[in-house]
C-alpha cells in the first residue's frame, strides 16, 4: 500500500549469501560523504510538493476507508464475524497509520517539499493526529542524526555498558523475561520516551519531550514545543468529546488500538534499524558522524516496506542524505552499495525473529581489546 507502488532493491545472489551477523569494518572508510553523494543519480536529491502530497492522500483516503467499513458494516455482522473484522481492522489501520506517521517524520527531515512551512504545517498536523508533539520529536530526532552511534550523545537507544545496567537485567535473560520486556517495550516504550526520556541518552537534569525548559532543547527551540504541546493537548481534548458523544469503547476500537500498533511499529522499526550484533558504537575517542551514520541496518518488512514508505529497508541512505524523499530513496540505496561494500549492512530475517533474537543477543555492549573506544553487543554474564 502506498502510492506509487515502489518495490524493494532485489538482494543480488552474493547478498543472499553474506552472513549478516558478520560484524561491519569499524575503521575509517575509505571513502567521504561527498564520493557517496557523486554516485547517485541528481534527481534523487529533488523533492516534488505534488508527488509528496500524493502520499499523504493515498494514505489518507485508506484511513477514512477503513473507517467508514469498519463504522458502517461491522455492528451487522453475527458477533464471531465482527471480531475477526475488528481484529482485521486494527492492523490494517494501524499499519497505514505507521505510513502517515512515517510522512511526518519526512516532514521533520524537510524531505517532503522544497518549503520548510509547508513541511512544518504537514508534519505537525499529521504528528498531532497520532499525539506525537511534532517540533519536540523533530528536534531530539536531529540530534539522534547528528550523533549516530555515539555511546555519550545520540538520542535513541543508546546501549549500556554492562557495567550501567539495572541489577535485574539478567533475571530477565530468559524467554519469559524477553517476552514480558518486549511487550513492555512494544506498547509503553513511546510513551515512556517522549514523557520520561527512556532509552535516550543521559542528561544532567530530567529530560521530558513536553517541557519546553528541559535539556533537550535550546532557547531557539523553546517557542516551538509549546506550539507542539498544545496541539497534542487540542488533540486530547477532541478524543475526549469523541469519547463523550461515541463512548470509550468505541473510541478505543477506532482509534485507540490502531495508536497501540503504530507505537509498537515505530518502536520496533527503530530498535532494529539500530540493534544489531554487527553494528558497532563508539566512545568520544572513536566516534565521527560517517562511522556513526553508517552503524545502522537496512531491514526487510516484506510488503509492509511499501507500506512503511520504505523506511525499513532504506535507513543507511536515509542516514546519510536525510533531506532525501522516500521515493528516492530505493534508487539511491542501490546506487550507494557497490561503493560502500561490507560498509553497508542488510538483514533480511523476517522483522519478527529478528526482534526475538536482538532482544537475546544484544543486552549490552564492550569493547574489544585492543579497540577500547569501539563498543560491540554481548550477552553474556
């Protein structure tokens, strides 16, 4: 689903064969940005207001056609039957949801159009739909660009030495343990997040996304949160009187279990593109924003990439030219891997063993003698 129907670059047969557990190189390469910017066609680089808004109406007109089938027929269905609609519902809502949330964050990048406003306008609106607080997202996300695998100033998922982490860690290095940590994470790890910085990196202070005073941001920045906070609080206060007119449980059928799986997704589109056994962080003495950019992973969601406006399997080029749009960004992914060989990193395990075996495999990271600033994950204790 998504307009324009892009598919995803076919893996060569040497792809196929390559081991992605084999760690990346971890030394300079021996290329810059600028060799990695020559080889790809020109037009990858422009953004087309008309093309990027066909996005956003596809999606759109999906949203409103799943409600309207779910809103207008379900309550006529025998009451087995409209579980099994309801149930149907919720993921494709959800997933489309996830595409709509996806075209903010291109707003966020200003890949959506050649005009910042209109950029700002869209994402916010759309960000506020799915009570993200769309300035203050945008801003932490920046950093989380500008700081990519630095173990001290990237913003998401930073890793712990094992010397940081919590005394109970270990107890939950089992299955139930991974289970119960892995639902947690799935449907409170946004919320969590964005209230209580979890999973970002430390500050001195407590950071919050709603608080336009807090560390996460500068004075520049601070009039735009408020704008952000009040859209999400306006937002609320619709689904109130929603929930008053309709009632909750409606409300949580229609909308608020679809939030539910575009949270998860999100999540957990995040934690792979950067939770790796092959990728390597790195410490201040190591670090540089090349190395970092490029210790991410390009995953295969299946028709879901389509769906998810290939933000899955386009993350390494969207790491190195953010400002790129997504329907680009296939095309540049294949014109980028013959120069960055065994640079680029690619896992075609299907999404949902991938989560089950990262959430095993990568508990903390160390380094390796004698590369003491180069941070890999382990798992054992």
């Amino acid at each position: 689903m998504g307009a324009g129907g892009r598919l995803s670059v076919p893996a060569t047969e040497a792809e196929e064969k390559k081991n992605p557990l084999k760690r990346v190189p971890y030394s300079k390469p021996p290329f810059t940005v600028g060799d990695i910017k020559k080889i790809i066609p020109p037009h990858c680089f422009k953004r087309s207001l008309l093309r990027s808004f066909s996005y956003v109406v596809y999606d759109l007109f999906l949203v409103f056609l799943f409600y309207y089938i779910a809103t207008s027929y379900f309550h006529l269905l025998p009451s087995p039957f409209s579980y099994l609609g309801w149930s149907v519902y919720w993921i494709l809502q959800g997933c489309v949801c996830t595409g709509v949330w996806v075209i903010a964050h291109e707003c966020g990048h200003h890949a959506f159009s050649d005009y910042q406003w209109v950029d700002d306008t869209v994402g916010l609106i759309l960000h506020s739909t799915l009570l993200v607080p769309y300035f203050s997202w945008k801003y932490s996300h920046r950093r989380h660009h500008s700081n990519t695998g630095s173990l001290e100033r990237d913003e998401v998922f930073v890793p712990k030495p094992r010397s940081k982490l919590s005394w109970f860690t270990k107890y939950l290095n089992n299955p139930p343990g991974r289970v119960m940590t892995l639902v947690i994470t799935l449907t409170l790890g946004w919320p969590l997040y964005l209230a209580f910085n979890v999973s970002g990196r430390p500050y001195d202070r407590f950071a919050c996304h709603y608080d336009p005073h807090g560390p996460i941001y500068n004075d520049r920045e601070r009039l735009q949160i408020y704008i952000s906070d009040v859209c999400v609080i306006a937002t609320s206060y619709i689904l109130y009187r929603v929930a008053l007119a309709q009632g909750l449980v409606w409300l949580t059928c229609v909308y608020g279990v679809p939030l539910l799986i575009v949270n998860g997704f999100l999540v957990l589109i995040t934690y792979l593109q950067h939770t790796h056994p092959s990728l390597p962080h790195y410490d201040s003495s190591e670090w540089d924003w090349l190395r970092g950019a490029l210790a991410t992973v390009d995953r295969d969601y299946g028709v879901l990439n389509n769906v998810f406006h290939n933000i899955t399997d386009t993350h390494v080029a969207h790491h190195l030219f953010s400002t790129m749009p997504h329907y680009h960004a296939m095309e540049a992914t294949k014109a980028i891997k013959p120069l960055l060989g065994e640079y680029y990193q690619s896992d075609g395990t299907p999404f949902y063993k991938a989560m089950w075996r990262e959430a095993k495999e990568c508990l903390y990271v160390e380094p390796d003698e004698p590369n003491k600033g180069v941070f890999w994950y382990k798992n054992k204790f």
